[in-house]
C-alpha cells in the first residue's frame, strides 16, 4: 500500500466556479514518499468540498476553471478520481 502525504494550506480566499462556496484552505495529497510538505502551487488540480468541482490554482492561488488541456490530465490522474469517489462516499 502507498502512503500517502497530507497538508493543510491557508490559500487566498476565493469562490468555487460551480457553487460560489469559499474557500481560504486546501488539504495537499500526494504519494510521492519524497515530499517534504504538500502545498498548492500554481496549476495544481483542487476540488470543491462542497459540489466536486474541478478547478485549477491560478498564478495567485486563486481557483479558475481548467483548460481544455488541464482538463484531458484530469481524466487520467489515478488520485484525482479516487479523491472524488471518497468525497462521494461521505
């Protein structure tokens, strides 16, 4: 079984895309053993508490909606996926 790392993020506050919620934190999830701490950085995947939202960090840290491209990434990142499924689950 991978471990897996996660950190908490203060983040500028800013509005999911889809339901408007706010948000000034985001939790890091990674499975790369090597990380030292897990913080967003500009063009790094999120989702939404609330509705599931995919967004994308901007250069600011802000949340905008992803790219064609960003998007076609999202379809086959393994984490991502899981992550909604278990958001699901709650």
């Amino acid at each position: 079984m991978r471990k897996v790392r996660i950190d908490d993020s203060e983040v500028p506050a800013s509005a999911c895309t889809n339901c408007g919620m706010l948000s000034d934190h985001a939790i890091g999830v990674s499975t790369d053993p090597d990380r030292e701490r897990v913080v967003p950085q500009p063009g790094n995947f999120t989702i939404c508490r609330q509705c599931g939202q995919l967004m994308v960090f901007d250069d600011d840290l802000m949340l905008r909606n992803p790219t064609d491209v960003e998007m076609h990434d999202i379809a086959g990142n393994e984490l991502l996926l899981t992550l909604q499924r278990l958001r699901l689950m709650r």
